[in-house]
C-alpha cells in the first residue's frame, strides 16, 4: 500500500514533468524520422524486410535520454528535500528506492511504446508489414530487460550520488558503456593471423581497371597468395578473450550492441551471436545484484 | 573585470570536470595517432595533418557542457547574486564568463594538437610523400580560422549557460550539441546535392579517347561519358532561394563552421564547398558578435531572484 502511494505521487511528478513529454516528443519524432529515412533509402539500395530493419532503432536513442530522466527525476528529491518529507511520513528507504526503480523504468517501456506505436502506425502503410513479427517480438522482450538492467543501474547512481553532477556523469557513463562495447567488439575481432606486407600501391592494367599491387617490406612487387602471414599483435587470447566477451554480455552497453547487430564478428570473419537466455540471464542478474547493493547503501546513506 | 577573472581561473584550476575534459581531448588525440600509425604500418597514404582539425567538432559538445555545468554553479550556490552585490556589473560578469569559456576553448585545443603532433609528427608524419594529403600550406590557416570558430562555440555556450538558470542545464546543453552536428551534417548533405544528374538509360562500360575503359552512359542507344551525358533537374534539389539560405545558416552556425572544418580534412564523405578559412572566420566573428549582444541584452534584464 504504501509503495503504492509512492508509485502514485511518482506517477503524478513524472506526467507533470515538462521534461518527460520532451522524451516523449523525441521518441514520438524518432519514429517518423526512421520511417522516413527507411523509405528514403529503398530507393537507393535493394532493401529485404524494410519494416523490421527500423524496430529498434530507438533503442541507442533510450540509452542516452533513460538515464538522463531517471537521474533528473530522482535527484529533483535531493535537490528539492521531498526525499526526508517520504522518510518522515513514514515510508522505508526500501520503499522509496524501489517506487524510484520502478518509475524510471515505466518511463522507459512508455518511451519504447510509444516509438513502436508511432513507427508501425506510420510505417505499415509506408514500408508494409513485419517480415518476421516473431523475431521482433522475441528482441522486443530482450529490450525490456536490457533496460530494466539499466534502469537499476542508473538508479543506484542517481540515488548515491546527490550532486547534481549526476546528472551528467550518468549520460557519459551510458555513452562509456555504448562506446566500451564497441572498442570490445572490435578488439575481438582482430584476427589471430595478419599479412605482412610493405604497402600497396594502385596500378593501370592494359584493359584500363585500377588494381591493387601489394609491395613486399623491400619495396618489391608480391603476389597476394606470397605474401607471409604472421602472427597478430592486437589478437587478444585466452583468457582474456573469455573474460572480455564475458564483460559485453553483462554490461547493457554490450547487450545493445549484441541485439542492435544480431551478434558480433568472431576473428574469422563469421558472426555469432549469443543466446536470448543468456542475454536474459545476465539483464535480470545484473539489475537484481545492483539493486540488492543499492538497498544497501542507501541503507546506510546519511541524507542530511 | 580582473578580479571576476582572477576568481573563475582560481575555480577553474580546482574544477574536476575541467580536468575530465582535457583528459578526454588528449584521449582522443592519442586514439588519432594510434588510427593514423595503423594506417602508416599497412603502408597506406597517411599524414597526422588530416586529424588536425577534428578537435573542432569535439568542441562543439565540449565547450556548452562544460560552460553549463561551472557557470550554472553560480545560479545553483547563489554566487551570482554576490556578485552584483559587491558592485560587479552584468556585462563584466557575462564577458568574464565568455573570456572563461573561450580560454577553456584553447585550453583543449592545446591539449588536442599537443598530443596529436607530439606524438604524431614523429610517428606518422606530415605526409609530404603524398601530394594529395592536406600538407601544412592547407591545414595552418584553417587552424587559425578555427580560433574565431572556438570562440563563436563559447559564446553559444555562455548565451545558454546564462539564460538557463535549471540544475538541468548541462543535459540541455549536450542534447543542443548533439542536435546542431546532426543538423550540420544534413544540412551538408543537402547542400550537396546537385541541381542536375545525369539523365541515362543505363551505364555501360566505354572507351575514351585514349583508348582506356571507363563508366559510360546510355541515353536512346548513344553513348556518352561523364562529361557529355546530357543532364535534367534534380528532383531532390531544393532550389533557391532555399538552397542559398540553407548555405547562409551553415556558414553562420558554429555547427556548420565547425563541420566544415572537420569534414574537408579527413577521408570520408566529401563536405560541400565550405568558404575559404578567413571568410569562415569572418562568420563566426560575426556570430559571436551577434550571440554576445544577444546575450548581454537578455541578461542584463534577467530577473536573478
């Protein structure tokens, strides 16, 4: 009942809130604009499935403005003192923090639904039906736990941290992990052999094509098939290789990347992609684990 | 004026998110020479000049945050209103924080070129073995346009850090940021589309006069290159007086100003012709100009309670 209360008043504030309907409006804008952009581009390129292709676009745009509200939301409690008002009426700081939780993370499944609203509204009629409806639902899915893990993270953040530099240490964080995932994926793509070659220079054969002739270290012409191969410096191997793929299954910045591009490039080339259950797994064990060390924390935070 | 500037480099020394900040600028420099060392390992035409002017668009989100998050202290702490208290006028105390934001501008920019020709310059190189890689010749007066740009992006900060007064305002001030580069970088490509395209059946290979095979075009059984192939309106273009409008706006922008400086230096999409670097300049003086004046008009009448 009295978690109720809090959701009710959290509710009312957000809906109040000039800045939640401008997330909204981006969200709303962002669909259209995908619309747009899908259509524009069908003309240019043979496009299969051209519906699906725009589903979860939305999803780096909610990384960035999620953490942002959640944080703005929370830290207008410090900011404001209605924080020691919900303690001295009675309310538990468990309370308190999950009715928090819960209302950052309602703010990204209306943000997620009102994108999809909006881009199958204007785009069945634009780009036609789901090629693969079961798919997207199953992603779909995987989106919301992936932002429930992120919502609890930017909770425990927005809820220690009481300068209103939180706010901003919050969306750089989600740029880092957006950013941390890609320098990951990218590291683990480095194939374990490299060619060992000079340089290339660019030749006019007699029928007029340009065409690529590599150069040995000695500055000779080499055929492709000749030229030595070697081991690569930026390989990273085990363990690390295990421990690095490990860390962007986890971290939501890493399950974007993994559900935004259906897996990620292995070192030869072939993409792999890693399972829904344990994407899922990980989503709902990273927001239970951080939520647990929230409570605790905030547990024994001095809000004076 | 003295001491509102003694008082904000005193701050400035001690400001955590200053520090981030040229932490990150020499970050990214370093991961422009270790790009560019890449690249002159494989043999590729390289030259760390080509990176010489990607600080700018940095700046463009660096610059409005940080500018809202160390001047929106003084609204949040009540510092303002001391001030003007101790007999401190409006346009000393918003012309100390553009002389701030702008040295701050610098700051990074030394920290961004530091690292990336320190270390560059030995490694990779000016690329005086590839003619067709920007050379010093190109890219030195396009740094010193590039000064007035900073200080056209300092005064679009300090006009919205001053106007702004919500503990919010450094999200603003990213989300704006954000913004004015995506609409840069459309308006560049819209700027780029050309009145007229070539009107043909199909493309066929074909032999030029020096017997070489090069892209041709059909058009009602003729064949025609580049050069020759007759031509009809772009659908996609978007006329004048639009076009010249949407010309103006770029150049004015700091957005604009400082996506044509970035995009004409590095390989990758070609920018639309941006005007050469003094009369760049010129416009972002101009801005400046226009967004102080602004500023200061707003300010003086802002009610600081």
């Amino acid at each position: 009942m009295a978690v109720i209360n809090l959701l009710s008043a959290n509710f009312f504030s957000m809906i109040r809130s000039k800045r939640f309907w401008l997330g909204t409006f981006i969200m709303a804008a962002g669909g259209v604009y995908m619309v747009l952009d899908i259509n524009r581009m069908k003309d240019m390129a043979e496009f299969d499935g051209l519906l699906d292709s725009g589903v979860f676009q939305y999803a780096i745009l909610l990384f960035l403005i999620l953490p942002a509200l959640g944080s703005l939301f929370i830290n207008t409690d410090y900011n404001d003192g209605t924080i020691r008002n919900k303690l001295t009426v009675g309310r538990t700081r468990t309370q308190v923090y999950l009715s928090n939780l819960i209302t950052v993370y309602a703010a990204g499944v209306f943000y997620t639904l009102v994108y999809e609203a909006v881009y199958l509204l204007v785009g069945f009629p634009v780009l036609g039906s789901l090629r693969h409806p079961q798919a997207a639902l199953s992603k779909l899915l995987m989106m919301l736990l992936l932002f429930l893990a992120l919502s609890a993270l930017f909770t425990l953040l927005a809820t220690l941290i009481t300068n209103r530099s939180v706010l901003l240490i919050c969306v750089f964080m989600a740029f880092g992990l957006i950013l941390g995932a890609q320098i990951i994926n990218a590291k683990l793509e480095a194939p374990e052999m490299i060619e060992d070659y000079g340089g290339v220079t660019y030749i006019t054969t007699e029928d007029g094509n340009m065409t690529v002739q590599y150069m040995d270290k000695n500055g000779n012409p080499i055929d492709p098939e000749d030229i030595p191969r070697v081991p690569n410096p930026r390989y990273v191997a085990e363990p690390m290789r295990t421990v690095l793929r490990k860390v962007n299954d986890i971290q939501p910045g890493g399950q974007l990347a993994e559900l935004l591009e259906d897996g990620h490039l292995e070192p030869d080339g072939f993409k792999t992609a890693t399972p829904y259950w344990q994407l899922a797994l990980y989503a709902a064990g990273l927001a239970a684990a951080v939520t647990a060390g929230g409570l605790i924390f905030f547990r024994r935070k001095d809000l004076k | 004026m003295t001491n509102l500037l003694s008082a904000h480099f005193a701050r400035l020394w001690r400001s955590a998110w200053f520090w981030v900040g040229s932490v990150a600028m020499a970050w990214i420099a370093w991961r422009s020479v270790e790009g560019a060392r890449t690249l002159a390992n494989y043999g590729e035409p390289v030259s760390i000049l080509s990176y010489a002017l990607n600080f700018v668009l940095v700046l463009l989100i660096a610059l409005p945050v940080f500018a809202a998050v160390f001047l929106n202290a003084d609204y949040y702490y009540g510092v303002i209103r001391n001030k003007l208290t101790v007999g401190q006028r409006r346009g000393a105390v918003y012309l100390s924080d553009l002389i701030l934001v702008a040295s701050v501008g610098l700051i990074y920019t030394g920290v961004y070129l530091g690292v990336l020709l320190g270390f560059g310059l030995p490694q990779v190189g000016a690329g005086e073995r590839f003619p067709l890689l920007p050379g010093w010749g190109e890219v030195a007066p396009k740094l010193a346009a590039s000064l007035a740009v900073i200080l056209a992006i300092g005064a679009m900060s300090v006009l919205l850090a001053r106007l702004m007064t919500h503990r919010a305002v450094p999200l603003a001030a990213l989300g704006l940021a954000l913004a004015l580069i995506f609409a840069a970088r459309t308006a560049d490509q819209m700027l780029l589309t050309p009145a007229e395209v070539p009107s043909y059946d199909e493309i066929v290979p074909i032999m030029d006069e020096s017997g070489r095979t090069v892209k041709g075009y059909r058009k009602d059984g003729v064949d025609y290159t580049l050069e020759d192939c007759p031509t009809e309106p772009n659908p996609e273009y978007m006329g004048e007086p639009l076009h010249a409008a949407l010309a103006f706006a770029q150049n004015f922008s700091p957005a604009g100003q400082a996506y044509q400086l970035y995009s004409d230096t590095v390989s990758g999409p070609v920018s639309a012709l941006p005007p050469p670097p003094g009369v760049l300049a010129g416009f972002a003086l101009g801005f400046t100009a226009a967004a102080t004046g602004l500023g200061l008009a707003v300010f003086q009448r802002k009610d600081l309670k």
